[in-house]
C-alpha cells in the first residue's frame, strides 16, 4: 500500500463535498481506509473503540495501528454509506434494518455511538459495517468540556453538566432529530 496514491475522504453535506470530521485527515483506496489521527485523546478513544467492538461482524477489519504516528489502517471497500446515498447508488434491501440491528446490539453492550452520520457507515459485501468509533462511549465515560472544545458544534446536543458531556443525553437526541440527516428519518421511526 502506497499511502501517496490514496485519495482524500470527504462527506457531502447539503450536496457539497466537505471535511468529514476535524479529528483525523482519512485516506482511501478500494482497498485501505487510513486515520491519521490529529490528537492523541482521540486517536485512543477510537482504540478502545477497536477493542470495544472487538469480534462484532460490523467492525472493521484492522489492518495496522501505528500510535506513534496515530495512524489507524483497516479493509476498505470503497462504498460509504454517505457517498451512495449522494450518488443514488442501490443499497442492499435490508441496510435500514441493518444499521437498527447495529445500533441496537451496541445499545445492548452499553455503547452509545454520538456519531451517527451515513459517513460514518460502509458496506463490505452487503452487509454494512461501522467505522469512526472514537464516538463509541460508554455512560461511565467522563468526557470533559475541554476536550470536546472545537468539536462539537450544536451545544444543545451534548450538554456538558459539571464539566462532563451527558453522553445518554447526546445520543438520544441525535437519534430523535435525526442529526445524520439519514432519507426518510428512520432512526427514530
């Protein structure tokens, strides 16, 4: 893998093509995604989210993590959730059902994934996978203001109480409005 050939990751947004997230520059070919991580706090939450998902069918397939450099590589397969739903490319029949089935199990185990976006979401042989789990937290998680400082960018979403973001509150209110402007607002139907 020549990371020189690969080309930038971006997300659309209101049908513009823009940065997918100020946490790490990401990099793609049709076969390697790669997170260069900007920040150490971030680049070892989405490590313990590696290792939170562990074994789940819908986690990627890690290929190297190099924390010196804070560079995560895993399998790609060149069909994010975000880039087909822009270009009406055809979705397996079942990924709605897919992506309540993910969210559900994570529920179960206790994780909450505050970043639900389309972006956030690829196919690996019809079957939708997860990525950008630096977002996978647990309730117990003391994340503070500080550190989310330059992040976030609707304070209503993550109320931050006694200096720690309410992580129950910010998932629920992402799943109710819809933040990851997801057709037909399912997430809440």
């Amino acid at each position: 893998m020549s990371e020189t050939n690969l080309k930038p990751f971006f997300k659309f947004a209101n049908g513009y093509a823009c940065q997918a997230t100020p946490l790490y520059d990401g990099s793609y070919d049709n076969t390697v995604f790669v997170m260069s991580y900007k920040d150490q706090y971030w680049f070892d939450l989405e490590v313990r989210g590696i290792k939170l998902l562990e074994g789940k069918s819908y986690s990627p397939e890690i290929i190297d993590v190099d924390p010196v450099q804070k560079k995560i590589t895993f399998k790609w397969y060149d069909t994010n959730l975000n880039h087909m739903l822009h270009y009406n490319k055809p979705l397996p029949k079942d990924w709605i059902i897919q992506i309540k089935e993910i969210l559900e199990d994570l529920e179960n185990s206790n994780i909450f994934k505050l970043n639900i976006y389309p972006h956030t979401f690829y196919l690996k042989n019809d079957k939708v996978c997860v990525m950008d789990l630096y977002a996978c937290l647990l309730i117990e998680d003391k994340i503070t203001s500080e550190v989310l400082e330059g992040v976030i960018n609707n304070k209503s979403r993550f109320p931050i109480k006694d200096n720690i973001l309410d992580i129950k509150y910010a998932y629920d209110y992402t799943i109710t409005n819809n933040i990851g402007e997801w057709p037909g607002d399912f997430l809440n139907a």
